[in-house]
C-alpha cells in the first residue's frame, strides 16, 4: 500500500486547498464575536474582546485588559459605542471590506485602584486642556463605576493617553468554514465563523493614525466558534463589571526543535498573503524556513516562494513581554522561486547583481540568491540577523502552537534588539517532532492552465492587482 503523507505537507496541501473556506462580500456582522484567547498586542497589552454588532449598524465593543499574558488579573474595561457603516470590498488588501465607522461615547471601569492611579496619570500628563482634570487628585476607587473617556457629544476625547482607537473597524472580513466533530462516534461537521478586523500599529506612536492593510487575531462568533473552546463562553458572558478571567494553563518550555506549519493562510500588511513552514534542528542550533507568497486571501495564487536557512541563539525568558522568549536568528542563505509571471518580470527587471542571475529568472524554477547578498527587489539582505520573540502554547485540542513575533507594520526588519516584537503573528502548528524532521522542500506549482500547444500557461492575475504589485516595493519579512 502507498506510504502515508507526511502531517507536514498533508497541513500545507490542507492550507493550499483552502480548507473549504468561504468569505462573503461584503459580510454579515449581527451577532456578537469574541476572542478565543488572551490576546498579546504591540506594547506589549494583554487584552480579551467581545464586540456585538446590531442589525441598524449600531455596535458596542468590549475591550477587557489584563496586567498579565494569562489574562487572568484584570486592570480596566473600556466600553465603545458607535455605528459602522460597510462601503465597498478593499482595493489594496483582497478579500477585506472597507468600513467607516463613528464613536458615540467610550467609557472606562477599573478593576483595581492601582489600574485607576496609572491610568488618570497617563490622561492627566498627556492629554489637552478638557482632559487635565480628568480625575482628580485623591479619588478613591469605586467599584463598577465608569468613568467617560469619549463624548462624541460634548466633543471631549480623552483616549489617546491610552493609545485607543478603533481603525481595526475600518477592514472587515468574515470567513466561514465547517469543523469535523471531534467525538469518534460523531460524524458531521458544525459551522464556524471568524471575524477579522484590522491590524494595530506596531509603533506606538503609529497606531492612532494608522489605516490596516493586515488583520489581527481573529474574533469567532459566540454562536458558531470553534470546539473546545473554554475561553469563548467565559468572555461571551461577561461584561464591563464583570471582565472575564480565563482558565490558567501551563507555561511550556521553549523547546523548538521540529517541523512547524501555518495553520492558515495569513496575511501581513502591505498585501503579503503567505503561509509558512519552518524546521528546527536543536542539536546544532540551525533553522531552514519556507515562506509561501500568494496574490490571494485563500493561498491559491503562488506568487513566490523563498527558502531561507542559518542558526539561531540561545534563548533567554524577555524582560519586556511575560511569558515570551528572546532569540537572535541569523540568515546565511536563501533560495527564491518565482511562481507568476508578475514576479518573473520583476525579477528579470532588477538592477544586474542585485537578486541572482540578471534576466535569467523564469517561473517555478528555484534560484539561489546567496551569491548576490541576497535580493534587493523583494528587500532580503544576506547575511542578515533579526531580533526576534517566541512563545510556544498548547491549543484545546493539545496540539504544540509556536508564535513568532509580529513583523513591523512598516515592512522593516527587526535588525537590532530595540526594534524586537512585542507582540506576535499567528500561531504555527507543530506538525512532526525533532525525530521525524521533514526538512525535505516541499515545492508549489505555480497556477496555470494549458495553451493550444499543451504548454502550461501562467494564469493572469487581475489588472487592478498587477499595477498594484508594479507600483509595491516588496519587503520579504
């Protein structure tokens, strides 16, 4: 009988096969949606969040933040309300809708009075004359009382010391999909849908005006959200008196060896839709990574693929983000493959001696770029060193997740130790163990169809997408 296929290129055929995804245009909201987890944003904030959507476009969102990476130890509640109005489906990130959306009041409850010090210090220092006195001098703390940090009304914003905003609102895009029942007596599947809105800043100081072109962690719907998931009944019934505590889960140790996977496909700011998969020897310290770029929210238009390979340092517990690791990885080598004839074009285009051999690049053939220092037209520089934050997890269903620190929002690299993350990417899964390495490339076919000779033909991608990908510097994260 034929051998089994290796977990690690059943999840990346699973991924390319779209897993049965189907997204509407533009998405229904109604309903309420909530976190699925303790959620790690740039700073680094710890936050959980449930947003109910009304069928008149009204909304009110809660945003619980914790002092810890469990969130397990509230520190405030904000209260949102407002209306958002979808417009049309986003020219720069595919798949997304465009939104607007109005604040009519945000309000703020402390859950500590250490929470209600900080936060009136940070309000009272930074904010303009109808913040000043915000709270004043030597109020104690109450209990459930909520505290109004916004008024469309009376036009009084006393948020920015918070670093709020709502520009997450202003990128929707709803995906739905059907999980297998887990039982072993149960067949059949149950609907699930995920919410994904807008990506934060990750410079502090960027966020407050910031416009996404990524998404952040995905929102499931209280109603149809995956199973197991303790978290998701907890913070779908509490409120901003009563924030939700998650369960405590163990904290593992940074062990990376092995193969990991994406477990879907991402997106990156700047219209970089990718998956990832990425090998870790531990007994020398070495790492290979295949990055997977697409045109495309589902990951079916290959657009290149770069294999990359180096070592990494020793890690060591981060100071600035419980619960993460610090490492320092180098890149040493890397080997490109464009997959459509947009890339093709940009490749044999590039100046001579900047990204392999000038005018030699033709599709689904891999090319090694090492001896040019790297590529300058999709921005890898080799030897290269990045500064990174890991944390590894188990998943309800005990699987090993790794996360690897969110790339800067402006397509630069985390080169020295002060521009390392503060918050993370998406999860990658854990899809062979150090014994069973499957370092092995597993390879793409580029789309296309057949021309009147049999000749694979490339597939054309939208004109709209081609002057966009023309006018776009790429940056390789």
């Amino acid at each position: 009988c034929a051998a089994a296929e290796p977990p690690c290129r059943q999840q990346l055929r699973h991924l390319q096969d779209s897993a049965g995804i189907a997204a509407r245009l533009p998405p229904r909201l109604e309903g309420r949606w909530v976190s699925t987890g303790c959620e790690v944003r740039p700073g680094p904030e710890f936050l959980t969040r449930s947003y109910l959507f009304y069928s008149n476009r009204l909304f009110k969102a809660l945003q619980f933040y914790y002092w810890d990476p469990s969130c397990r130890d509230p520190s405030y509640s904000l209260v949102i309300k407002g209306k958002l109005r979808l417009r049309q489906p986003s020219w720069i990130t595919r798949g997304a809708t465009e939104a607007d959306y109005h604040l009519h009041k945000v309000g703020i409850v402390f859950h500590s009075p250490r929470a209600m010090r900080e936060v009136a210090s940070w309000i009272n220092q930074t904010s303009g004359e109808g913040c000043r006195g915000f709270l004043p001098a030597g109020r104690s703390w109450a209990p459930g009382a909520l505290y109004e940090v916004l008024s469309a009304k009376t036009e009084r914003d006393c948020t920015a010391a918070l670093g709020f905003a709502m520009h997450e609102l202003s990128l929707v895009r709803v995906e739905r999909r059907f999980q297998p029942l887990l039982q072993p007596q149960q067949s059949g599947s149950r609907l699930v849908e995920e919410l994904y809105l807008g990506d934060i800043h990750t410079d502090w100081g960027e966020r407050l005006h910031y416009r996404p072109t990524g998404y952040q962690r995905p929102l499931q719907s209280a109603l149809h959200h995956a199973h197991p998931c303790p978290a998701c009944g907890i913070i779908s019934r509490a409120d901003e008196h009563h924030p939700p505590v998650l369960p405590a889960r163990a904290a593992l140790p940074m062990q990376l060896s092995g193969s990991w996977v994406s477990t879907h496909c991402e997106v990156r700011p700047a219209v970089l839709f990718l998956t990832r998969y990425f090998t870790f020897h531990g007994n020398n310290h070495t790492w290979e990574g295949h990055y997977y770029h697409y045109s495309d929210p589902l990951c079916r238009q290959p657009t290149f693929t770069i294999y990359a390979s180096g070592h990494y340092s020793q890690g060591i517990p981060s100071s600035k983000v419980r619960g993460g690791t610090e490492l320092a990885f180098k890149v040493t080598q890397a080997r490109v493959t464009p997959m459509d004839q947009v890339t093709v074009l940009m490749l044999n285009s590039s100046e001579p001696g900047s990204c392999g051999l000038a005018g030699s690049w033709s599709a689904g053939v891999e090319q090694d770029i090492t001896p040019t220092n790297g590529c300058l037209a999709l921005g890898i520089k080799l030897p290269h060193t990045e500064y990174e934050l890991f944390k590894r997890e188990q998943d309800t269903q005990e699987r090993s997740l790794l996360y690897i620190g969110e790339r800067p929002t402006d397509g630069s690299s985390p080169d020295s130790p002060d521009k390392r993350p503060t918050s993370y990417q998406a999860p990658l899964v854990q899809c062979a163990a150090a014994s069973e390495e499957f370092s092995n490339y597993i390879s793409l076919k580029y789309v296309g169809r057949k021309d009147a000779n049999g000749i694979e033909a490339l597939k054309p991608l939208p004109v709209a997408f081609l002057l966009f990908i023309a006018l776009l510097f790429l940056r390789w994260n």
